[in-house]
C-alpha cells in the first residue's frame, strides 16, 4: 500500500485523489490518509502530491503513518475530487514534525 505521511498536514493539496483508480483516500481537517486495504498499490498518486508525502511502505520507517493511515480512513469521509489547497499550505509545505505540532 501506499501512506500518506508527514508533509501533507496543513497542506491537503488534494492532486492524489483526482488520479486515484479506486478512490481510497479519506479527509480529515488538515491531512488525508489512504485506506490500505482499498489501495491497490498502483503508485500513480506518488508523483503527484506537490508536497512528496505519500510513499511506498516499502521505504522505512513508516510504521506510525500506515497504523495512522489505517486507523483513520476507517472514520474519515472519503474524497473523490479534487479542492483546493489549504489556504496555508505554502507555508507549512516542508516545515518539519508537523505531526506533533499541528495535527489533531
Ligand atoms: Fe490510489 Fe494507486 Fe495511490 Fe493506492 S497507490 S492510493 S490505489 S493512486
Ligand atoms: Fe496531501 Fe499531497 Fe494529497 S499534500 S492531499 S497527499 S496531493
């Protein structure tokens, strides 16, 4: 499955859900999360996101954003279509530990 992880908080930029084949990406306030097991490991939202936050669980250390992601796709609204960006979203794109800081 692919994760959505860090640098997407605050910013939602909302490119991944136009491309993705099944739809499988679910909105909170100030991220999104894909539902890993709707994901159908295509790949096609990875290039897409202007902030480079989904990756492959095969990468590294992503264990606490795929039990993140898991966890709540199972109670956030799904989103289909594309909006717009958060209206901070350049000045949190690549601010650091944004999970601590803004995520609630
Ligand atoms: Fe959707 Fe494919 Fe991205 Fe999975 S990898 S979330 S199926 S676009
Ligand atoms: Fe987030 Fe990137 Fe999608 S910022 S909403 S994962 S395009």
């Amino acid at each position: 499955t692919y994760v959505v992880t860090d640098n997407c908080i605050k910013c939602k930029y909302t490119d991944c859900v136009e491309v993705c084949p099944v739809d499988c990406f679910y909105e909170g306030e100030n991220m999104l999360v894909i539902h890993p097991d709707e994901c159908i490991d295509c790949g096609v939202c990875e290039p897409e996101c202007p902030a480079e936050a989904i990756r492959p669980d095969t990468e590294d250390g992503l264990d606490k954003w795929l039990k993140l992601n898991a966890e709540y796709a199972q109670t956030w609204p799904n989103l289909t279509a594309k909006r717009d960006p958060l209206p901070e979203a350049k000045d949190f794109d690549g601010q650091t530990d944004k999970l601590t800081k803004f995520f609630s």
